[in-house]
C-alpha cells in the first residue's frame, strides 16, 4: 500500500523511522522499514540514496532480526554504490561498520587487521577525520593483543595517547567509544579485571551515542562479564550494585535475543 503513495525521496523517511524503532527496541517494525525503504529506491532507481539504505540496513537494522554476518552484504553493497555514485561519506560509513561487524562477531583478527589497514588507507585518502581513528583503534586493539611485532610496527603502542586525544576532540562520539569498548574486552580478556572495569565505566558514559549499532549488546555483554569478574573483591554493597547491573544486562540481552 505504501508503494502507491510515495515519491523517491521517501526512501531516507522510512530508513530513518528504521533506525528509530530498531534503536528503541522494535526490531521486527525497524526491519520492516528498512525492507521497505530498500523496495522505494529500488522502484524509483534512486542511486542518490543506494549507499544510505544499504548502510543503514546492514549497519542499523539487519542485526537485531538475524545474525550479524548478514550486515556484511548489505554494507558490501553499500561501499560500492558510495563509489559508483561518488557518496564517499556513506562508503566510509559502511566501511567502519564493516570493522564493527567482523570484530564482534569474532573473526580472524589478521583478518580484520589487514581490512582496518585497507579501511585506513581508503579514509586518509578522502581525508573522512571521523572514522579514521576507528580503523586505527582496531589495528591498536589487535596488536595489543596478538602481540605481534608486524602490527606493533605498523601500529606502534606509543601512538595510542595520540590517537585518543585525536578522536576525543571530535564532534561524533562512536570512535572515543570504539576505544573503550575495545579496550575493556581486550583488559578482561588479558585478565586485568580492574583496568577492564575502568573503561567499562566510560564505555557505559558513552554507549547510547551508538543507537542501533551492534556496540551496544556487546559492551553489555562484556560489562556483565567484568563485573562477575570482580564481585568477590568488592564489599557487599558494590556485589549488590553489580547484581543489579548484571540483571540489567541480562534483561537486556534475553530481550534482544528473543
């Protein structure tokens, strides 16, 4: 019914009423919008839009109805449409949550190093500031944790103060928390519970900037864990503050699982 009454424009309507629902916890009415809006740019042959409704399909939507790998064609489709069409801020777009994807749904982490490098070099290029220190962040993040002296070469730890003060001083927000997001799963993982639970506390300052964004059950999945992690070397009262939290994150979890 919608489809008779539109005009071409109305594809970035019904991505944003997208973004809204699946963000406020309405998958199925956010998918269904995206659905549709991809359906209206297709009918119109809108190439203006292509790289924005596949971005925010793939980056926004798809991942609260079906497994996040299936982002990774729609943001496929969307880095390319940003070149045919020369949006190369949505292509970048696409590209940092291409990162975002591959890194929490746990792929080979030389993998994903190798496409943050390429990620990098394409954002330099097209001088795109705001998620430049995303692909730096995650080659920083790899290299802290692999160990390896080819990306510590690349990447140099000491370059780490830098590149926080560079993405602190900007306006968008996901990259400072990209940092401490990964940051506090790299600490746990390493076993630096209370180093862990520091970032996890800035993680929490900043986690509603990512919306709909595949950050925001990962930092509550991680957070539980660093709080389990430490409940038997706090008092009683902070065991009862992070019970609280963890059932929070809990409900949360359950409810975007079901």
């Amino acid at each position: 019914m919608a489809l008779k009454y539109i005009n071409y424009n109305s594809a970035m309507i019904y991505s944003g009423y997208a973004i809204i629902n699946s963000g406020l916890g309405d998958a199925d009415t956010g998918f269904e919008f995206s659905k549709l809006a991809l359906k209206i740019n297709e009918k119109y042959d809108n190439k203006e839009f292509n790289s924005k409704v596949y971005m925010i399909m793939g980056g926004e939507i798809s991942h609260w109805k079906k497994h996040a790998k299936e982002d990774l064609s729609y943001l496929s489709n969307a880095f390319q449409y940003g070149l045919e069409t020369g949006d190369l801020v949505y292509a970048g777009f696409s590209l940092s949550c291409i990162i975002y994807c591959k890194t929490i749904k746990g792929d080979f982490l030389d993998e994903i190093y190798n496409d943050a490098s390429k990620y990098l070099d394409f954002a330099i290029r097209n001088n795109q500031t705001d998620i430049i220190p995303i692909f730096k962040t995650t080659c920083l993040i790899i290299s802290e944790l692999t160990g390896s002296k080819e990306h510590s070469r690349l990447f140099p730890p000491e370059e780490e103060n830098a590149l926080f003060e560079q993405m602190n001083n900007l306006t968008m927000k996901i990259p400072v928390h990209w940092y401490f997001l990964n940051k506090m799963k790299n600490l746990y993982i390493l076993g630096d519970y209370n180093e862990a639970y520091k970032f996890a506390l800035e993680s929490e300052k900043l986690v509603e900037v990512c919306f709909a964004l595949l950050q925001i059950p990962e930092h509550c999945f991680y957070h539980s864990l660093i709080l389990a992690a430490l409940y038997n070397t706090v008092t009683p009262e902070e065991q009862g503050k992070y019970l609280e939290k963890m059932q929070i994150n809990s409900g949360k979890l359950k409810f975007w699982a079901d």
